[in-house]
C-alpha cells in the first residue's frame, strides 16, 4: 500500500518535471520571452523613452556620447541575461551611468512589454530568443 503510493508521488512528481521541460521548450521555439509581455506596446515605450539613447536598432543612438556609453541590446552579453536581472535593471536603472531608474514612469506591466521588445532585438541578431 505505502509502495504504491510512493509510486504515485514518483509519477506526479515526474510528470510535473516534464511538464515544465515542454513548456520552456515551447517559450524557446516560439521566441516568446519576459513572462507573455506585449511587444507591440513595448515597441511603443521603447521608440518613447529607450530609443534615444539605445537607437532604433538596440545598438546605441547615433552621435550619443555617454560614459559608459548605451548597451549594446542586440549583444550576448544582454541578451544572455535572465529576464528577472533585466526587468531589475529597467526598474531600478544602474548607479553612475545613464541607465536611470523607469520605475518610477513606467508600470511593471510597461516593463514586461518594453522588455519583450528589447528581447526581439536577440531574435533578430543572432537567432536565439
Ligand atoms: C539616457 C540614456 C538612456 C536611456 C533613455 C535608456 N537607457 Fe538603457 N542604458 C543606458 C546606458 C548608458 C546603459 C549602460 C550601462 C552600463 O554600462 O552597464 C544602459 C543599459 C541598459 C540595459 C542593459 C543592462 C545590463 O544588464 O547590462 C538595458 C536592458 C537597458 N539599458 C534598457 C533600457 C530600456 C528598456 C530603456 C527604456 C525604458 C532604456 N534602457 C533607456 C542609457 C539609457
């Protein structure tokens, strides 16, 4: 009896475990990234408030002089980033360089979304979400 209900906890547990190894498959394929944020409204914020400083491209605006001068979006070293230390840095800015803090004009939503379009910037320069 205690057997087969071990069993049935084994079970549980692994499909629980394949279950969440399909779905970030499946986040993976589709390109989707940053928790189903809205690209189209993130692409609005961006143009507003990230454009003039990371450019049209995410590769930094034209004729900026900053030090440290923008990110690079579309770089590795970004993108590689979890969503989660990207969300903080957007939210939170980064001390001693241009990066300011957005949480105070933009919702955590607005994050999300703008977030999601910066992540399409990796789709389209080196292939991977
Ligand atoms: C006034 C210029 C400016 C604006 C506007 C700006 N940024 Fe930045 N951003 C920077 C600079 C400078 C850095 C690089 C800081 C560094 O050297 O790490 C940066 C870094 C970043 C990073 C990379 C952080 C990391 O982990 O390396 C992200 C992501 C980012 N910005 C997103 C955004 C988004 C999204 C917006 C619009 C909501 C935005 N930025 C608006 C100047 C700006």
């Amino acid at each position: 009896m205690s057997v087969d209900r071990g069993k049935v906890v084994l079970c549980v547990v692994l499909a629980g475990l394949s279950g969440l190894g399909l779905s970030n498959l499946g986040v993976k394929e589709l390109g989707v990234a940053a928790k189903g944020g809205d690209p189209v409204s993130g692409r609005e914020i961006y143009v507003n408030t990230c454009i003039r400083c990371h450019g049209i491209d995410g590769k930094g605006a034209l004729g900026i002089k900053l030090v440290p001068p923008p990110a690079d979006l579309t770089s590795l070293a970004v993108q590689s980033r979890l969503d989660g230390t990207l969300f903080r840095r957007i939210h939170e800015g980064k001390p001693n360089t241009a990066m300011g803090a957005w949480k105070h004009s933009l919702s955590d939503e607005e994050i999300w979304d703008v977030l999601t379009y910066v992540r399409t910037f990796g789709v389209e320069s080196n292939g991977q979400p």
